[in-house]
C-alpha cells in the first residue's frame, strides 16, 4: 500500500527560515535578553531541593523586584498591554518553578477536556450511525429504515464544522492540524508545535499548567504521536519521537508540563526503542519526578477502581503498549483498556487533585488508522467506541455542576475519502450500502494480516494447509465471507508477503461487499465536524457564540485561549531555546533516514 522509498522532497521542503528568528528588534533594551538568561539559571539552581523555605522566598523577592523595576524603566513600546502579559507570564513560570501557589484563582473549578476525532468526517458518523442501528435492531433493515432516531450520542451536540487547510496545503496531515488547535495558528505539514518558520509556539496545554490548571494527554495511539505530541513538545517534524517523549517527560526549558500520559508508544521511552538507547521509563520515577509509572492492563485497573482520596498518583505515565494500542474490534479487554476507560481515569486523577481544574485532551486516535487502511469494519467500531465515551465524559459534567466544564470534540482531518456509496458494476448503480457485512466482520484487516503472516511462517512451503486457514478462518470465520472466488484464494497467496497489498485485498472484499467507497489511503480537504458541550447554560451560550457555524481550525484553539484566560504569545516567548532540529547535517541525510509506516507516516 504505501512503499518505504516514498519521495520525501515535498514534506521536508522548508516554508521559511530554518533558523529560529532572534527575539524582536523593537525590544527597548537587548541587555534584557542577559537579564532574563541570569535569572531563568536562578530558578533552576532554586529547584534544588536543599535550598529551604526561606532561600526560596529570599529569591523570589529579588526576581519581583527585577521585574517591577523592568516594567517601570523598560515598558514595551510597540504593545504595553502585550509587554505586562509577557512580564505576567514570567511571574507566574517563576512561582510555577518555585513550587509555590498560584495566584488569581477562582472559587470554582474550570476544566476544558478537548477531543479529537483523528481522520473523522461527515461520512464516518453516517456509516457509524446505520451501521450501529442495525446492530441495535439485531439486523432488521426494516427497523432501520423506520427508525428516525439516531443512536450516536455526539449527534445531540453537533454545533457547527471546521476549516481544516495547513499553512503548505489544502490537506492538512495530523501534525499540523493538532499544531493549529494547540497553538492557535497555522504550520506545515509535518509540524509539531513549531509555526511556519520552525519557531517553537506556546501550546493550550502549557499554558494552562503555567496558569495553575493540571493537564493530562489520553490517546489510543503511541503518545508520541503527532495529535499528543503537537500539545507537549516541539519539534520540527512528526517522525522525532525520541524528542517528543524526552519533552513530555519534562526535559526542556520549561520542565514538566504534563501531568498525566495514558496511551501507547512505549518503545519510544525505553533503551530496546530509543536510538540513543537509554531508558526513558527509569528515568521518568528515578530522576524526572513521576510518581506512578504503569504498563500493565492490571495496574491500570488497580487506579481505576481505587477510591481512595488519600494519595496522589500524579504524575502518571501510563504506557500499555509498545506502540499502538489495537483497534477496538481486536483489542483484548484483559490486556488492552477501552478509551472510556482510560478517559475516566483521567479525569478522576485531575478532577481529584486539581484546585484550580484542569486541560484534558482526549483523542480517539485510530479512527484515522482504519481510515490509511480503507478499513469500515475497523472504523465503525472507532467512531462508536469514541462516541460511548464521549457520553460518559458528559455524563460526568453534568455530575459536578459545582465546576465549569467544557467539551469541544472536532477532527483535525477526514482520512480515506469515504462515501457510504460504491458503485460496484458497470450498470447505472442501486441506491443503497450494507451495513450487515461491517457487522459480520470480526477483525480488522490489519490484525488478520499480521496472523496471515505468522501461520505462512509457522508452516512452511505446505501451501495447501495455508489456503485452507485463508478459506476457513479468514474468509469464513473472521470476515463472515462465503461467496469468496478461486482468484480471492490466490490473490491472498501471491501477496502473503506484501502486507500493504494484502490488507488491500481483505479490506477491499469487505469494502466491495459492503458498497462503501474509498477514493484515497491519504488524507482529504472536507470540513469536518465540531461537536461541544457545557454543564451550565452561560458557558452553553459562550460556546455556541463562538464556534457555531463553519469555522478555521485555529479559532477553536483561541476559543480554548481565551476560556482559561490565558495568553499563548507569552507562552511562545518562554519555549524559544527548545531544541528543535533533527540531529541531521543536512535534508539530503534527512531524506534518506526516513521511512513510511503501514499509514503513510514518516518515520525516523
């Protein structure tokens, strides 16, 4: 499906500088580049633990004195208003660093819990729908049709639909559509919290915990993927996944920003995954502060059900997979936890020890892998898992009507170009699709590959034996297929060792059979669907006056900017000396380490 040797010139091509810009000319005074430099060190020496109480206080003083006496010899000329808020921001990273309480915080909690529906269109939910009706009426397609009442849960809080171009295309990949949601501004294809000249931008995420909010990441996906990571690092490009896990874990300027990590991609915090070979996970408990480290489906459920107020397990990491957890329609439930659960952790965990409330983003990550791989079968059960514990969370709102709670859900893209329409003959085409073939198929068409792939090992050059697993369990069994022909039998044999074309083949029998149409294994430019909800009518009424309608993409990230009251600009200043690059000499040697994975995916 995709080739390892796929050209890279396109994704790689700069839209701008490189290097990242020196700080504004206009600035009144350049020796307060020093200044700041000298005190950021202060700070970090403040952190170490053997300095008590009062040393801390001591310091404090001096940098408040510093700043005020900034302000009043150095205001900013270009934007007074701008210049305090940038000051503001740094008193508040400075008592953030310090450890001590923040100020300004209001009686009532405020929580803002953001989901994304990666690769979900108008036509998923459509396909979803009746494919989740016929279920519930044990496939009487009678029933459907008489039925005018959906059974999808998000459909009671569609608001409006979203833009979705990057700043290098009018297809936007998932780097660069989280990257407009985080930081409220357009970047290239590829970009992870960087705009388009490669300058590192202040996330939603960061500057919450700045502000005094706990923030959490929940994903399906390795949490080094480009949606999380877009939200707590910042790189040049989505393949630099080492970087991205070492900066979630807090090693960059501003430390530790996340509290909470639940989702896959442990490879990339351990020595077996890691180029430069150290273990992430180790040092994440030993030296970086998380006080709860999880890789088991059994420590996971020991945290779920724990309703004791007595202990913080925050900062949690929690990685229970090596890299993604599988589709729902495979997963295991005693290995593998479904995203409601993994979403209701989370916000136990914040809810229960936040003071102020906390930023949540929640992603139902592979509705866009089962989108690449042209799957149906795969993706209805992504869209209704992502809809059930969508519901939950609200349910959960509306519980605790003593705290401020938003829900925006949105997708950064629609993936596979989806129609719930196929014509299959040369003949003017029948009305209608099939929703009882997605439901008599049992497994994805990834997972069925991967079994393919190990029976043709484990038995050898007995072809006969192999073609009987491809009648009877794949076709028969797993796919609810018996109308299958000799040239599907052979068409599986001559592509058993080309996985890309065989979950073609199975996901293509399936799709056919269906009548569901794929015209892309990419991405496509369709406005995609915003969804929101809030636990009291003024918030209600906040949301719908300003992102109902069709909107740009990055409004919905100045939306979140502006229901925290925080300041992203601010932020952007603070995360300028993050480290960035690729450690290449060149875009040549760039190029050429990379790689595609099963969904177009650069990796490094």
């Amino acid at each position: 499906m995709f080739s390892n040797n796929k050209k890279t010139s396109n994704i790689l091509q700069s839209p701008g500088n490189e290097v990242t810009p020196l700080i504004n000319n206009n600035n009144p005074d350049q020796s307060q580049q020093h200044h700041h430099h000298h005190h950021k060190t202060k700070i970090n020496i403040v952190r170490n633990k053997t300095f008590n109480k009062t040393i801390r206080y001591f310091l404090l003083s001096l940098l408040l004195l510093f700043v005020i006496t900034e302000l009043c010899l150095f205001p900013s000329n270009k934007d007074p208003v701008d210049g305090n808020q940038k000051h503001s921001s740094l008193i508040r990273w400075i008592l953030f660093k310090l450890g001590l309480v923040h100020s300004g915080q209001s009686s009532r909690k405020k929580n803002l819990i953001f989901f994304v529906t990666d690769g979900m269109g108008p036509a998923s939910i459509s396909m979803a729908r009746s494919w989740k009706q016929l279920t519930d009426f044990n496939n009487s397609t009678r029933d459907v049709l008489l039925s005018l009442e959906s059974p999808l849960n998000l459909d009671q809080y569609f608001i409006g639909s979203s833009r979705t171009k990057s700043s290098s295309s009018l297809i936007t990949d998932s780097a660069a559509g989280a990257t407009a949601f985080s930081c409220a501004l357009k970047s290239y294809n590829g970009a992870i919290g960087v705009d388009s000249h490669f300058n590192p931008c202040g996330t939603i995420l960061e500057a919450a915990k700045l502000d005094g909010y706990l923030t959490g990441l929940v994903v399906t996906t390795r949490i080094t993927d480009a949606t999380p990571a877009a939200f707590s690092s910042h790189v040049d490009y989505r393949f630099q996944e080492d970087l991205i896990a070492t900066q979630q874990l807090g090693e960059y300027p501003l430390g530790r920003m996340v509290d909470l990590m639940i989702g896959g991609g442990r490879l990339h915090f351990t020595e077996k995954g890691r180029k430069d070979g150290v273990n992430y996970l180790e040092k994440a408990s030993e030296e970086l502060g998380w006080s709860t480290v999880i890789q088991t489906r059994k420590e996971f459920d020991l945290l779920l059900h724990n309703n004791s107020n007595s202990n913080s397990t925050l900062p949690l990491l929690a990685l229970l997979a090596d890299s993604d957890i599988p589709f729902d329609i495979d997963r295991d439930s005693e290995i593998h936890p479904s995203l409601e659960d993994e979403a209701m952790l989370a916000i136990k965990e914040l809810s229960h020890n936040s003071e102020k409330g906390f930023f949540l983003l929640i992603e139902g990550s592979r509705i866009d892998h089962a989108g690449h791989q042209n799957d149906p079968a795969a993706q209805v059960r992504e869209v209704v898992a992502f809809d059930k514990m969508f519901q939950s969370v609200v349910n959960w709102a509306k519980q605790h009507t003593d705290e401020d709670t938003i829900l925006i859900s949105t997708s950064d893209h629609e993936t596979g170009g989806l129609v719930t329409a196929r014509q299959v003959t040369p003949n003017y085409p029948d009305y209608i699709w099939y929703p009882e073939i997605l439901t008599n198929c049992k497994h994805s068409g990834e997972f069925m590959v991967k079994q393919l792939a190990k029976m043709a090992t484990s038995i050898g050059k007995d072809v006969q034996k192999l073609e009987n697993y491809i009648k009877e369990t794949i076709f028969q069994n797993w796919m609810g297929i018996t109308d299958y022909t000799v040239k599907d039998v052979q068409d599986v044999l001559d592509n058993i060792n080309n996985l890309g074309a065989l979950t073609d083949k199975l996901n293509g029998m399936v799709s056919v059979r269906a009548q569901i149409g794929w015209t892309t294994h990419g991405h496509s430019a369709v406005d995609v669907n915003i969804y929101a909800f809030a636990n009291n009518e003024v918030l209600q009424k906040q949301v719908l006056n300003k992102l109902q309608g069709n909107h740009e993409n990055i409004e919905i990230g100045k939306f979140m900017e502006d229901y925290l009251e925080v300041n992203l600009t601010s932020v952007t200043d603070l995360v300028k000396d993050t480290k960035h690059h690729p450690d290449l000499a060149s875009t040549t040697e760039l190029n050429e380490s990379i790689r595609y994975d099963e969904y177009g995916h650069a990796q490094w």
